[in-house]
C-alpha cells in the first residue's frame, strides 16, 4: 500500500479528475510521491533532475496502466553558464518573474487565476506566512 501521504494526493487527484503530474522539484521525495500517488491511466513527467534513487513498483505500474516520462528542459551545463552571465550583465533579473511570497492558504485561487490565464508572474507559496 502506498504512503499515507501518497494515498491523501491520490484521492486529491482523482477528485480533481487530474490525469498528468509533473514533478519539477527534483527531489527523491517528490518524485516518490508522484510515483506512488498517480491515478490509474495517468501520466507522470519528470522535470526536475533528482540524482537519488527511488522505488518503482512494475507490477503496480502495469496494472495501473501508467506512463512516466523524463523531460531535459535545458542544455547542462551550458545553459546555467548563459544565464549567470545574464544575470552577472543586469539583462535578466529573475526575481521580476515571481509574484511576492502567498500564503499556502490562497493555493486555490492562485491555481483559478493561473487558469484563466491572468497570472502575471509565477506563483510563490511560502507556508510560512
């Protein structure tokens, strides 16, 4: 069976009717949770570059009729060498691209408003605030 927090995602997910999950963090838990807390048929991306290993269960897999996919969003190391002398020149400032800090509790109006298309900047939940 899976985790607890595994089985609270899933059952999110499915009450959402969310059918794809992209892990970005690249972190071994996130990408375990995602594993384990993806809905029957669903897809599964990973975006972040997590270099720890995690379990896969092909059984649970099969049956489930998952698909999990990899995604390289950048040339390594050259793009990160690109960007610093970008940022070292004042011509990309990354900080103009995030909204100021929310609270964890207005997640869902951050998503409506992601939604609809009306975000200006991306998002940055704090559950700190």
């Amino acid at each position: 069976a899976a985790p607890p927090d595994a089985q609270e995602t899933e059952a999110l997910f499915e009450h959402y009717g969310v059918t794809t999950s992209f892990e970005c963090a690249g972190l071994a838990t996130t990408t375990q949770l995602c594993l384990n807390a993806a809905p029957p048929g669903s897809l599964i991306k990973l975006v972040g570059l997590s270099t720890e290993d995690v379990a896969l269960n092909p059984l649970r897999f099969a049956r489930r009729e998952l698909d999990l996919r990899g995604a390289l969003i950048y040339e390594h190391p050259k793009d990160f060498a690109a960007t610093i002398d970008l940022v070292t020149a004042g011509k990309l400032k990354p900080g103009a691209t995030t909204s100021p800090p929310q609270p964890l509790e207005k997640v869902g109006e951050i998503l409506e408003t992601m939604a609809a298309g009306k975000a200006s900047a991306k998002p940055v939940i704090s559950p700190h605030l």
